[in-house]
C-alpha cells in the first residue's frame, strides 16, 4: 500500500520535467575530468580545485553554503597516501519552504574523486568524464533545474571525497552528519550517467537503480519514468549487487533509503585512461538528469515519505538501522522478513 501510495503522491505533484541543458553538463564534465585535474585523485590539490568550482557553481545558481558560511565540510586524510592533506565534501542547501517539512532532507549527492594519475603510460591521467565527473555535473545539474521551485523540504546537494577509496568521504558525512539523518528522508545518488555503450549493449533513454525493490522509491521513480518515458529499470542481475558499490551504501547502513542511478554499469573504459569527456551522450545525459530531478522534486513534496520494503529479505539490516536512527525498538523477526 505505501509504495501505491507514495506513487500516487509522486504523480500528483509532476507536471513536466524540470529544463536540464546539455551543453551545461557537457561544460561542467569537460572541466572536470581535464587533464588539469589530474584525475582528481584523494587526497590532492586537484581534488581541493574540483571542491572549488563545485561550490562556485553551487553559489552561481543560488545554493545556499551547508555548512555555517561556508561549502566545504573539511577534515583530514588519515591513511596511506597523503595522509594529513585536508579532503572536503561540498554541501550546498536549498532550504524547504514548508515551516514544518523545511526540516526534513532530501539528499542529492555524486562523489567528484577518481584514481589520479598512473605511474607509467603515455596517457597517465585518469580523468573518470563517466565516473564519476557524469555524476558531479547531474547534481549540479538538478540544482539549477530546481533551484526556483520552492519545494516542501529542503534538499541538500552533497558531492564526496575518496569514494575510490572506500566510500570514505559518504561515510565520513554519515558519522557527522551536517543535517540530522534522522530527518533525511531520502538520498538519491548519481553515478555513471554519461555513458550509453555499456558492456551490454546501447543504452540510451532509460536509467537503472541500484537495489530497485529495496525501498519505495524503486517502484514510485519507475513509475513517474514511465508517465513521462524514462524508464527506470531494475537489472536483473546487477541491481541488488551493486547497491553495495557507492556513496549510498554508507547511507543506507545508517538507515536512511538511498539508491544510486546509473545508465552504463559496466563500460569498456571503467577505471581506464580513456574515460574522456568526449565519450559521453550529453543530449542522453540531460534527460536522465532531469528525470532524477524530477524524482527529488516529488520526494520533496510529497505527502508521504520514502521507507524500507519489509517484504524484501534484503532490508532487514537497513530497516534495523532506520528503527535504531529513530530511537525506536527494535523491529522483530517477523518484520525483517525471511
């Protein structure tokens, strides 16, 4: 019934899909995932550059600073390589306009790192344009398609550090927190949007979503993609593994519902020097990005909110995490499924 429901809800509030333009994404990839950059590697003084034009475009559109005045929730790298360099998530706020709901969160996040340069090789530089440079720009992206919409609650646009390197800069946010996760009710997470030549053949016009069924979000987002023919698909055979493989993996071990979006899983240049920026369909692109906006603006606005499906086994320790971030008791066996 909730995940009815919460479709209902979603569809109720869509008209059409938010403008996304792709020269814009294309503008934000293509200085991202340049040489310049040198693979944005963490920790680096290229990954603080890439930090900076995140937050300098987050300001341009009208986002507000997430942390006190400032962008950037600083600490220091504390292992191997560079151990004692500051690494930086970038947190920017578009504040709700409900006086109640304003205090609840929808996050949109994609983690802007990648592995750096190689040791050897004439190209040494591995740019990541697909991974996750596609991710970076959709929420840059989402932010200046919705950024005058006044949605209920707030949504919090965060991208990572060190995702290449453990999840750390997701994990570092989910244990200090910036906004309570207790009231975070969703986190929409975004990677590998730009390629269409996966492994598996084209895919263009239609989005997966890692652990599908998992939460009601699968099943309303898929719903609101076919009303407007983006279809938002649950791979048979990689979307409950890879639910595992980025940024919302730490979220979702905390309790709050969150997915990752993707176009390709698998692409002939992943982790590779070729992952170039002209690889990437910016016209696609766009299209997906603003389908994940639309999904965000109806979180945001909606009556009803995101929850774990008891019915799928795999929720039992994320459904655990959700009682225990609510101060609840915990649920009994019965609930966790079997």
């Amino acid at each position: 019934m909730m995940t009815t429901l919460l479709a209902t809800a979603f569809l109720q509030q869509l008209s059409t899909l938010p403008v996304v333009k792709p020269e814009e994404l294309k503008r934000h990839v293509t200085y991202l995932a340049s040489d310049d950059l040198k693979g944005r590697g963490t920790p680096s003084p290229e990954l603080i550059k890439a930090s900076e034009y995140i937050a300098a475009e987050f300001a341009k559109i009208g986002i507000q600073p997430g942390v006190g005045k400032s962008f950037f929730q600083s600490t220091k790298w504390e292992r191997g390589r560079g151990a004692g360099e500051e690494v930086r998530n970038v947190v920017g706020v578009l504040p709700g306009s409900d006086p109640v709901l304003s205090k609840e969160y929808v996050v949109v996040s994609a983690h802007y790192d990648h592995l750096g340069e190689a040791k050897e090789g004439t190209d040494k530089i591995f740019n990541g344009a697909n991974d996750d440079a596609s991710g970076v720009a959709g929420v840059i992206g989402i932010a200046a398609a919705i950024a005058q919409s006044k949605p209920k609650r707030s949504i919090i646009f965060l991208t990572f550090y060190g995702e290449e390197r453990g999840l750390v800069g997701s994990t570092f946010y989910s244990k200090n927190p910036v906004f309570p996760l207790k009231n975070t009710v969703a986190m929409l997470n975004i990677e590998q949007i730009g390629r269409t030549d996966d492994s598996e053949g084209p895919r263009v016009g239609a989005v997966n979503l890692t652990g599908f069924d998992f939460s009601t979000i699968g099943p309303a987002c898929a719903k609101l993609g076919k009303e407007v023919g983006v279809p938002v698909i649950e791979h048979p055979q990689f979307s409950a593994p890879f639910f595992m493989a980025s940024d919302n993996a730490a979220f979702a071990a905390v309790g709050v519902p969150a997915h990752t979006f993707s176009v390709a899983y698998e692409f002939s240049d992943y982790h590779k020097v070729g992952d170039h920026a002209d690889k990437l369909d910016y016209d696609n692109m766009a299209k997906i990005t603003a389908l994940i906006a639309a999904c965000t603006l109806n979180i945001a606005n909606s009556s009803q909110v995101p929850s774990w499906n008891k019915y799928q086994k795999r929720t039992a320790r994320y459904i655990e995490a959700y009682e225990k971030l609510q101060g609840k008791a915990p649920v009994s066996q019965t609930n966790k499924g079997s």
